[in-house]
C-alpha cells in the first residue's frame, strides 16, 4: 500500500499531477481509462489535473457515480468537473463519457454498463473514490443492498441516505477489475472511517473496495495521516 500526504490543496494536486502522468506513461493499452468522483475532490484538486503534462488524445474519462439529474444542475458531479477541467482538457482531446442522469435510474445504469463494456471492456486504469463522512465510495452506502451485487458493473439506487436519492454507480466488481483504485482522503469528517478502514472494518464499502485490491493508492491530508501513521 502506498500512501502520499501533502499539506496542502497545492501539494495534493501536484502528488495527482506527478501519479497520474506516471499511470498514463505505464498504461497497459493505447488509451488511458479514468474515473473521476465529486465531492471535495472534484472542486479542490480536479482544477490542476488540466496541467497534466499527457497526451489527453488518449484519454477517456468516466465518472465513478453520478446522480440522476440533468447534466447542468448543481448536484451533477459530472457538472462539477467541468467545471473544474473538463472543458480543457476535452479541447486537448479527451473523450468524456458521462452517465446519463435524465434516464430513468435503472436505464441509466444499463446505458452506463454497456458504455463501459464497450469502450474498455469494463477495465478502467485509474478510478478516483471521494470518500463519506459515513465511508462510502462512490454511490456504495454502508449496509446498502448494492454491496451484494456480484457481477452487473454498474447500478442504479433509488434510496441513497446521502441526497439526492436517485444515483446510478460503480459496483464493487467493477472497482476490482479497475488496474488501481486512488482513495482521496481529505478533511476531518472521515478520520475515524479511513483508521477503520485500514483495520479491515468490512462493515464499510471502502473497506470493502480496498481491502484485496493490489493496487491501492491514498491521497491523504494531515487529519488523515495519523491513520496511516498508527495502522493497529
Ligand atoms: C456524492 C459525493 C460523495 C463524495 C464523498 C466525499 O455523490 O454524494 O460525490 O460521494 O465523493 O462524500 O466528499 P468530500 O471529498 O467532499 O468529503
């Protein structure tokens, strides 16, 4: 397990910049395949990632979840990384393959596995998973039906605890099959779940989505760090 702690929102973004050129020179195929998340992560560091030195040619960007609203509304997280980088680095290159959030949840979801499938075989290279205050990744809530889920790569819920209710998300297959997960781990609210986590705390999907997975890299700050520093 590899940690990277930077003191700061410059330093954070720098240790992304530096990682995600790095993946993108060692990707196994032609193109480099990423999913981005929302929260903190999108707003404080996404704004850098458009000075990554890479080819963004090559690059096709996904979303780790998304809630069901259209794509200009203030709770898409698709809406908050374009506002953040996408519009830079789409003109750079990029392909980006946003979730439908006007379908019906379920339909949205269906569209998303068969995207997924389609452009990259359900393999991503790099998802980026914001961490709750509750340990959720992603859409996946602590005792959520979802985390049983075993094969489809991508599903709608319609009972998020966290508003808005309607979101479609990333599985934990589609998390094991990803080449590297990158947690990002920022703030105070989710000390004690990062410390759980790293004591195998399965009651929490990030538990769950780390815990066997070979490649896991942390973007922590310094509430965060501790937890690395006094692993029991
Ligand atoms: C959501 C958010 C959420 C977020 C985490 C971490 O869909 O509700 O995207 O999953 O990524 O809550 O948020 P912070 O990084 O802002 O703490």
């Amino acid at each position: 397990m590899r940690y990277l702690h930077g003191s700061n929102k410059e330093a954070l973004a720098s240790a992304l910049i530096a990682e995600t050129t790095r993946a993108f020179e060692a990707r196994v195929g032609d193109r480099f395949r990423i999913a981005l998340t929302g929260g903190s992560t999108a707003t404080t560091l996404y704004p850098a990632l458009a000075n990554t030195p890479i080819d963004w040619r090559a690059v096709d960007i996904f979303f780790g979840d998304e809630r069901c609203v259209p794509a200009d509304h203030p709770d898409s997280n698709y809406a908050a990384c374009k506002l953040a980088f996408l519009d830079a680095v789409v003109a750079a290159g990029a392909q980006v393959f946003p979730v439908n959030g006007e379908l019906v949840p379920e339909e949205g979801a269906r569209d998303y596995a068969r995207t997924l499938r389609e452009v990259c075989d359900g393999v991503l290279d790099v998802v980026h998973l914001g961490v709750g205050p509750d340990g959720h990744v992603c859409s996946l809530f602590p005792g959520h039906r979802l985390l049983s889920e075993e094969h489809a790569l991508v599903r709608s819920l319609d009972d998020s605890p966290k508003p808005p209710p309607s979101r479609v998300t990333l599985t934990l297959p589609a998390l094991r099959r990803a080449r590297s997960l990158w947690v990002m781990a920022f703030g105070p609210t989710k000390v004690d779940k990062i410390r759980d986590a790293l004591r195998g705390d399965t009651t929490l999907p990030l538990t769950l989505a780390v815990r066997t997975h070979p490649n896991v890299l942390w973007f922590v700050d310094e509430h965060n760090l501790a937890s690395f520093d006094t692993p029991s």
